[in-house]
C-alpha cells in the first residue's frame, strides 16, 4: 500500500504536512496554468502533472503519482482530469479537488465554447468554413493515430487472446454501424470478461455506493426536452465511457449528427477537432456539441454533467484508490471493456470519413496520416496544418461548407 492513511474528512493528518503548506490559491494558480498549457491530450496533462507534483514539488512520491494513473484508467470517464483532480486532493483534502479540478477543466472550456460561437454560428465567416472543413478532414487521422497507439500495449497485456480480439471486433462494429448501443457493448464486454474469469478472482472492496452516485445525473433524463437530453448524451460521455477521450467520439456522433440532429455531420468533425486543438481535456468536445443543441446554456450543462463523475469519483473514492488498483474485479473489467474501447475508437474513424462531403478533404486526411503515424508528429501539428490547407482552399474559391 504507497497511499498515505486519509481522514475520514479527506484531510491529510497533520505529521505528513508536506502538502499542508500548499494554499488552495496555490492549487488554483498552478492547476490553472496547466489547464492553459495543456495541449496535446492525457500524456501531455499527465507529465505536467508529473513535473509539477512529483519532480518540481515533491508534493507525491513517484509511486503514489504512478498508482494514481494506474486507478485513474481503471474508472469511466476521462482518466487525466480524474489524476488532476486526485492530485488537488491529495494536497487539500475536498475543497483542493474542487478548486484544482475547475482550475484544470474551465480554462480549455472558455476557449472551446468562444471557437464553437465560430464555428457552429450560422453563418460563419468563409475562413472559418474552410478551417473547419480542413481540420475536420484530418480527424478520422487523429482517431486512427489515438487506436494504433493504444492497440499493441493492450495486446501486449492481453489474457486471453481469443477474448481480446472479439472484445476489440465488439468494440469496432458497434461504433461504425450502431453507435447509439456503445455504451452498453463497453460495459458488456467488461462483464463478459469478469465473469470469464470469475474462477480465479476473489478479491473484493472499492468504492460501495459509486455506481449508483455516478448513475444519479441519468435522472436528468427523465423529464424530456432538449436539455434533458443534452444532459443524458454528457453522462454516457463522463459515466459509461473507458478507454481514453476519443472513444466518446462514437458515443455523441449518432445522438448529435443522426438522433437528434443538433449539428451537421461536417459541424461534428468540428467539435472533435476543436476539442484536440484546445488545451485541457478532450472531453471539451462535449460542450460543442450542446452549444450547437441549446446554445450557451447547454454547453455550460453538458461541461457539468460530463465532469460530474469524475469528481464524485476523487471525493468519494480517493481513499480507497489504492484498494481499488489491487481489486481483481476491476482489472477483469477494464481488460473486457479496454479492447472494446480500442474497436470504438477505430470504427470511429469510419463513421467521421463518412463525414467528409469534398473530394479534396480525402488527401489532406491521407497527409494527415502520414503526419501522425510514419513521421509521428503532433497531433495540434496535423489538425492546424489541415485547418490552413482549408482556408486556402476556401479563399481561392473552393467548395466548403458549414
């Protein structure tokens, strides 16, 4: 066990005060700055967490920081704003996550939402039109760069190789031809797993209760309207997602495109890349997606519900973090749901080709491509080359549209 005992009220006790010094207007300050540097996704919000509280600070041992991780993707939603709000924890108890999670999450959502007033307005300006058809052909890219980094670690930790592979064809189907049902082939393929192997694991523990706090947020749902539904898309978003940002891609694209037709197949391909080129969380994206269903007011709701979780995750379960790493139950779930996980996010870049309306957009996604996988450049590198390609395109009098 590397976790320091906790106090039942989340403070840390007095004779391991290193972080005790730490001021909450030190956490806001310094959880603020990586929420407007962090460009680049989790592993770039991880190391300046790392850097930070580890290798600058001290404020965590090495392993602690490392067990964090280790829990953070064990848990649905997105793992490196669940590390930021645990680190925030770790050193002031509640109100640190309170503070350092809005600090981290509200810098990237005020970028995000100025740039979908751009891009999902109306009538947008023929620049925007162009940038918006340029990174949004590179998207699919992104998607397959996002599944191939994560499919040979996965394989390399498979259990069963059999199981592994129908887990991640699960995962693949289902986000290219019904993506409405990938929240409940996630969870399935975590449970076929778990019982799988249900012979050989006897541990118990974590966090009782959980589950039914984090399923409170679907009571939203239940009094219709838009809002209601615009809540409903955000929990599946923070709640029922593993495996990374981009598989919430599959998750919105049925609901926000074809359901409820909030947004334009080319307006989606927009707010996936605005919530790559944006720095904080990629989960942002979600906050396009109810800008374009009820304007400010359903941004603001979809960014709660979608972060909700996690914080319910850190304040009621931080405690137990250690526990919950050694927990076999867990380990066999995350091992069913994480190839599925993989599948989505690679039939996602399916469904967002499909997307592409222009016959110039399908070389800018193969240099895209070719950017991210052979030369492996940056991600903000090949959606912002993409975006200019579109503006050129588009005041040289080329086809765009919104």
């Amino acid at each position: 066990m590397y976790y320091r005992q906790v106090l039942p009220s989340g403070q840390m006790p007095p004779d391991q005060a290193a972080p005790d010094q730490v001021t909450l207007r030190t956490v806001l300050r310094e959880w603020g700055r990586i929420g407007c540097i962090g460009f680049g996704g989790p592993p770039a919000h991880i190391r300046l967490l790392r850097q930070l509280c580890v290798e600058r600070k001290g404020w965590l041992d090495a392993r602690e920081f490392e067990d964090a991780i280790a829990v953070c993707n064990l848990m649905p939603g997105p793992a490196s704003t669940q590390l930021a709000i645990f680190c925030a924890w770790r050193l002031r108890g509640r109100a640190g996550a309170l503070v350092g999670g809005a600090a981290f999450i509200v810098p990237g959502l005020i970028v995000i939402l100025a740039l979908a007033v751009l891009f999902v307005a109306g009538s947008p300006p023929l620049w925007v039109l162009g940038a918006g058809a340029g990174a949004g052909a590179a998207v699919p890219a992104v998607a397959l760069n996002a599944g191939w980094s994560l499919l040979v670690p996965s394989w390399r930790n498979r259990h069963s190789g059999i199981r592994w592979t129908l887990f991640l064809a699960a995962g693949l189907a289902t986000a290219a031809l019904a993506g409405e049902w990938l929240a409940l082939a996630l969870i399935g393929c975590g449970l076929v797993e778990a019982v799988a192997r249900a012979g050989w694991i006897h541990s118990g523990g974590g966090p009782r209760g959980l589950p039914g706090v984090l399923a409170a947020p679907v009571l939203l749902a239940t009094g219709g309207g838009v809002l209601a539904s615009v809540a409903w898309e955000a929990f599946k978003v923070g709640g029922l997602s593993f495996g990374g940002g981009f598989v919430i891609i599959p998750l919105m694209q049925t609901d926000a495109v074809s359901h409820y037709h909030w947004m334009t197949g080319a307006q989606f391909l927009n707010a996936v890349a605005l919530g790559q080129i944006t720095p904080g969380p990629v989960v942002q994206t979600v906050a396009v997606v109810g800008y374009a269903a009820a304007g400010l007011g359903g941004a603001l709701l979809a960014s709660a519900v979608a972060f909700t979780p996690s914080f319910l995750i850190v304040l009621l379960g931080g405690p137990r973090f250690g526990k919950i790493r050694g927990n076999a139950r867990a380990r066999a779930f995350l091992d069913g749901a994480g190839p599925a996980a993989i599948g989505a996010i690679l039939g996602s870049a399916i469904t967002l080709t499909r997307e592409l309306t222009h016959s110039w957009q399908y070389p800018v996604l193969v240099a895209a491509l070719i950017l991210l996988l052979p030369f492996r450049r940056g991600v903000v590198l090949a959606l912002l080359a993409a975006a200019a390609v579109g503006i050129t395109i588009a005041l040289a009098a080329g086809p765009v549209s919104p």
